[in-house]
C-alpha cells in the first residue's frame, strides 16, 4: 500500500507540477535567450500528454541546462496526425513556390540567429564553437539550396507512339518520420526537413534525446518563416519509444535515419511490417591516405582535422590513417606535435578547437577502447586519457603500428581516437582500405593527379576527398557505401529520398 501510494503521490506530482513551456536560459557566453521545452505539435509547444519530462545535461560541466517534456506513443499518433492533415490540405497541394519561399525565409532566419544556434549547439552538444559555426553555416545554405529545389521538381512526357499521351510525375510520399543522432543536432535536422519539406512531405522529427535543444529552437523559426502548422512536428522522446512507434506507425509512410548502424539495422525491421521507404546514414571507419609524394605538413593538418574536428563525433571521421613506408615515421612524428597543439576544453573559448564527447556514455566507450588498443598491442603515440575530471573531454589520440585485424581498427570508435598504420604499394594500401563493412568516406593526399583519380576510383565509399577531408558542400551528395547506408543527403540526389514517381497513360 504505501508503495502504491507513493508511486500515485509521484503521478500527482507530475501532472500538477508543469515545466513551463518557455525558460530562459543564459548561455554560458552571457547572453540570454529563451528556450522552448514543450513537444512542437500542429504549430504549438505543448506538455507531452502524460506529463513525462527529461533532464538536458551540458557535457562540459555536467550540469543540468533544463527540462524538456518527454514524447510518448501517444504523443507521436497526435503529431503524426497532424502531419497528414497538413500533407493533405496544405503543404503537399500549395503552388511549389510557396515552399520555395518558407524555406529562403527559414534560411535567412537561420543566419539572422547564427550566434543563439551556434551558441545553444555548443552548450547542449559540448562541440567548440568554432565546429558549431560551421555548422549552422551549412544548415542555411542547406535550406536555401533546398528552396531553389522546391519549384523544380519535373517529371518527364514520355513518347509510348501516337494511341497514348504518356507522363511521369514525382510526387511527395506523404508523413516522414525523421530520427537525428546527437553529433550535428541542427545540421541533422536540416539534412532532414530540407528536401522533406522542398518536394511537399511533412514531417514528424526526434531529436536524439541527448541534444534537443536546437531542434526546438529552430522549430520556432519554421513557424516565423511562414510554414504551416502541422508541416514540421518534433518530438524529444527515448529512440525505443518515439523513434521506434515512428518506425511501424502505418500513416508514416518514410523513415530517414542518421546513427548506428545497429540501431539503422532494427529500423529497417521495424519498418518492414508497413513497407516504408527507408534511407538511412550509418557508421564508419574511413581510411584517409598519405602518399610520400604529398605536401606533407598540409596532409599532416587534413589527418588531423579529418579525425579531430567536431572531438571525433563524425560519422565519416577519418579514423583509419594509412601512412607510406618512405614518409611514415616523419608524418607521424609531424601528427603528434601537431596533435598536442590542438587546444582541448571549454567550447566558448574562442581558442578551443576539441570541446567535450557528448555524454558520458560516449566518455566510457572512448576510454574503454583506448583499453583495448593497448591490450591488442598498438602503440600510444599521444593522449590516451581523459582532460580534466569535470565535463566529457578526451585528449585526442594516435595510436600507430597497428595491425588490420585489431578491433581498434575495425570498429567504429565515434571519439576522437586515430589509428595509423604502414604501407608500401598503392595496391596494398586500397586493399587494406576497402577492408571494412563500412563506405562512408575516404581521404587521399598526394599530388599526383593520376594517383589521386586511379585510388579514387578504387576506393569503395560514397565520398573521397583529395587533399582536403571533412569538406561538405550542400549541392555535393552524402552517404554510404555497404554497410554505411542507403541513399544520400544533400545535392539533388536528396530530393529522390522524398518523392515517388507516378506515371499516367491516356489513351487517344
Ligand atoms: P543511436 O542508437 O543510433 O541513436 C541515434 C538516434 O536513434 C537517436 O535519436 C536515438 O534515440 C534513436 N534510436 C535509438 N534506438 C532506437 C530505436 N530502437 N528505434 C528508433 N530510433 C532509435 O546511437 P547512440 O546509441 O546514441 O550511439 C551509439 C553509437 O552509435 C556511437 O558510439 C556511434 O558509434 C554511433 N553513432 C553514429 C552516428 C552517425 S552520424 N553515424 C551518430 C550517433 C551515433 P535516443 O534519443 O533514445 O538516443
């Protein structure tokens, strides 16, 4: 009894005592702003139905920032009904034009309040500054690209002889369930709703429950850039709940996926039951290459900046360096001092490079696979450990003279730990690069242009960078090759992700 009467104490307590809607919030560079908390639901911040809330930690200190509602079944079938209603009387039906213009507008609301979004991505995410900047950079030219799509959208007439007049048309699918992870909240959110939104689908968004905070910020700014209510619905919930009711809803009719490949892999089956349409952004372990006819100094900042940018959350981090025999022991020498230069802590210092991992989940894993390089035998050559005991932050790390079957080169780590191995022939170093279940990216420095194009196109990975690494643009596609996923974002190539081709037959 008294268990039963705590526990209905606890459920007063929760419906009665709500977390407002709207907190301010001060950042930690002193400015103010003011944070919703609410599910964006038909245009609205609302409390979730069963009143269920969760704690947003920032990971450079460990405090709390504040309490956002907390999304549940219930809550996904409201959201989910208001994004068909809005695909069916509104979004999917209005002239292209207008879906043009809200997303310029959203755009340009987006730089309007660069330094509030880079701001609030530092804080929730505990990526530096200078990694948040560049991020909400591509979000608004990303959206804006977006609109120059939305009112080119053709299908095609199609010559079937003189007894049929025959045409295709690309048309929307319809509610889009969207799943982001944590490592790029805002960016993730545009890759998401960009093309969702250019080609007329609505969409029913989850953060990662990590980082929710930029998601609602920005939902704010859909409905200020004129996007009706209902078009754009995002909801803060735990992946097993929200993303997973997402995955089988039946009047979702496609799911669009950036995180693990496991978790990608569970979506897929879920998914199956009502036949959605499934793109997905998995993992990675991508081999970036430096050949002894290089510039090597700048090719020593690119391996660098390919593994440690962003603390090593990329999906396409370059994690994998393979070094030519000639040139190994001067280009790892070169990575160590240039890798202890890189200024590790507090992402508001404007010096700061590396901020902190995202949660302390990913603080243990990163650590726990140091462990294991060391007990596989490869050699630490810088960091290794944590910096400082408060807040998430590892020093980056290099390990060399590993060996190809060592789970610290297999696996995908997500932190910002390298390793570095040795070859002596372009054929070798493509076979030891393409050994991996994954396809994301791969880097090549080198200045031979013959070189570059030959190992380009044997690579396998759905992106290459020569001489640069970590470069996106927003008309260049993104994605993976084998187990690194299926479609791509970005480009033109994106807007396939979100429409179906109908073709029509008239007879003469
Ligand atoms: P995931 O599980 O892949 O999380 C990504 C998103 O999927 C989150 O929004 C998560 O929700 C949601 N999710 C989790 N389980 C789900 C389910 N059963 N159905 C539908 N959605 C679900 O990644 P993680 O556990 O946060 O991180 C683990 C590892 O994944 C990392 O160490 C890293 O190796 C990899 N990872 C890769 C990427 C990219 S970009 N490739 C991004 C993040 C992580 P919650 O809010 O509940 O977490």
């Amino acid at each position: 009894t008294t268990l039963n009467s705590n526990s209905f104490a606890r459920n007063l307590l929760r419906l009665y005592s709500q977390v407002p809607l709207r907190v301010p919030i001060t950042l930690p560079n002193g400015f103010t702003y003011e944070q919703p908390t609410g599910l964006f639901i038909n245009g609205e911040f609302v409390a979730s139905k069963q009143k269920k809330t969760f704690d947003v930690i920032n990971p450079s200190n460990e405090e709390k920032i504040t309490t956002v509602y907390k999304a549940m079944e219930d809550d996904v079938d409201t959201a989910v009904a208001a994004a068909k209603k809005a695909f069916e009387t509104k979004w999917s039906i209005v002239e292209p034009e207008v879906r043009a213009k809200a997303l310029f507008k959203l755009a340009d609301l987006v730089e309007e309040n660069k330094e509030t979004l880079a701001a609030i991505e530092s804080m929730d995410n505990g990526k530096s500054l200078f990694c948040a900047r560049g991020d909400v950079a591509l979000v608004s030219k990303y959206l804006r690209s977006c609109g120059g799509w939305a009112d080119k959208i053709y299908g095609n007439v199609i010559d079937t002889g003189r007894d049929h007049f025959t045409y295709s048309m690309k048309e929307p699918l319809g509610v889009c369930g969207q799943i982001i992870p944590w490592n790029f909240p805002l960016l993730m959110w545009s890759w998401k709703i960009g093309p969702a939104l250019a080609t007329g689908n609505t969409v029913v968004l989850k953060p990662a429950e990590t980082t929710p905070l930029s998601a609602l910020f920005a939902s704010q700014l859909c409905q200020e850039a004129g996007i009706p209510a209902g078009v754009v619905n995002i909801l803060p919930g735990s992946g097993r709940v929200v993303g997973e009711k997402l995955s089988a809803h039946p009047d979702v009719k496609k799911i669009a996926f950036t995180g693990s490949t496991a978790t990608g892999r569970h979506i897929m089956k879920v998914a199956a039951d009502t036949v959605k349409k499934v793109t997905l952004e998995l993992g990675g372990k991508s081999p970036n290459i430096v050949f002894a006819d290089a510039d090597i100094n700048k090719a020593v900042e690119n391996i660098a900046f390919g593994i440690f940018y962003n603390s090593g959350e990329v999906c396409c981090a370059g994690s994998r360096i393979y070094i030519q025999d000639t040139v190994y022991e001067e280009v790892l020498e070169k990575l160590k001092d240039y890798t202890e230069s890189l200024k590790v802590g507090d992402p508001f210092n404007e010096e700061v490079f590396q901020g902190a991992q995202t949660s302390e989940k990913q603080l243990h894993k990163i650590l726990e696979y140091v462990d294991v390089a060391k007990s596989e035998g490869a050699r630490l050559v810088t960091g290794g450990v944590r910096h400082g005991n408060k807040g998430f932050f590892v020093k980056p790390t290099v390990f060399a003279d590993v060996k190809e079957d060592m789970r610290i080169v297999k696996e995908e780590v997500f932190g910002p730990i390298v390793t570095v191995s040795k070859f002596s022939t372009v054929d070798d170093v493509i076979a030891m690069a393409n050994d991996s279940q994954y396809g994301l990216a791969a880097g090549i420095h080198t200045n031979d242009i013959n070189k570059a194009i030959d190992v380009s196109k044997r690579v396998k990975a759905g992106t290459v960078w020569v001489n640069t690494y970590n470069n996106f643009h927003q008309n260049v596609p993104f994605g993976g090759f084998g187990q690194s996923g299926i479609g791509r974002e970005m480009g033109e190539a994106a807007l396939s992700n979100y429409t179906q081709t109908k073709s029509v037959r008239i007879a003469i």
